[in-house]
C-alpha cells in the first residue's frame, strides 16, 4: 500500500470558489439596504472561512488521499468530493497524459481521469505510474 500526500491547498479550491460566489450573493443583495454591511461580507467570510479550516469544521474534517494498493486506487481529491474506489478488476487499460491518468473501465467503456497536479511532490508521478503499471495494461 503506498499512500500519496496530495496538496491541501488545491483541494480546497473548489471550497474556496463557492465561499466567493456566496460573499458576491450576499454582497449584492445587501447592498442597496444595508450598505454598511455588503462591504464587510467579504472580511467576515474569510474569517469564516479560516475558522473553519482551523478548527476542521463542516466540509473542512475531509480529508484529501490518494491510496495505492493490491485491491485499487482509492481517492478523494477535494473536500467537497466523496471518497471512491477503482478496483484493478474494474479497469481495461489506463493512458498517461501530461496532467493526468487516464483509466478506461471494461464494462462500460468509461474514462475516469485522475489529475496529478493533485499531488504535493511532483517527484513521485513516476512511483505512480510504475504502481499502476504493475496491475494494468497501458494503451
């Protein structure tokens, strides 16, 4: 079993992104009543925001893996993303792209891409790929 560390900033991107479109929201509908308030939106949502992450609160308690083992790839890359589980059974073929890998699965013909910009050290895309390697065929 091999265990990738993967970059906790990207992984709250997503998280980030939504705080954004929230604070713009509450800004513009306040703005012409309370217009005090509309200002100090976004201050009090980055504050939010780091508590939150302080404290591992909500969205935040998730954690963010890449795991590599005899059974498959398990994996959660952002914190708003369930944890899932590729099996090597599951897959027919996997295609290495220059940010990403690329598993075909045998039932249904479908993609699954794993993004590697994910992880914290670049260096060990090739351990990854080598991993993988050892239980699936490359197209």
């Amino acid at each position: 079993m091999r265990l990738f560390k993967l970059n906790r900033n990207k992984s709250e991107a997503p998280m980030v992104a939504a705080f954004s479109i929230f604070s713009i929201i509450v800004s513009l509908v306040t703005f012409p009543s309370i217009m005090w308030f509309s200002f100090l939106v976004f201050p009090i949502m980055a504050l939010v925001y780091l508590i939150f992450r302080k404290f591992r609160l909500g969205f935040f308690k998730q954690e963010c893996f890449l795991i590599v083992d005899e059974i498959g790839v398990r994996y959660s890359f952002t914190v708003i993303q369930r944890p899932r589980i590729l099996k090597w059974e599951q897959v027919d073929k996997v295609n290495y792209q220059l940010y990403e890998i690329n598993f075909k699965l045998k039932e249904t013909g479908e993609i699954i891409s794993m993004q590697t910009s994910y992880l914290e050290n670049e260096a060990e895309i090739p351990e990854l790929k080598a991993y993988i390697e050892s239980y699936c065929q490359t197209m």
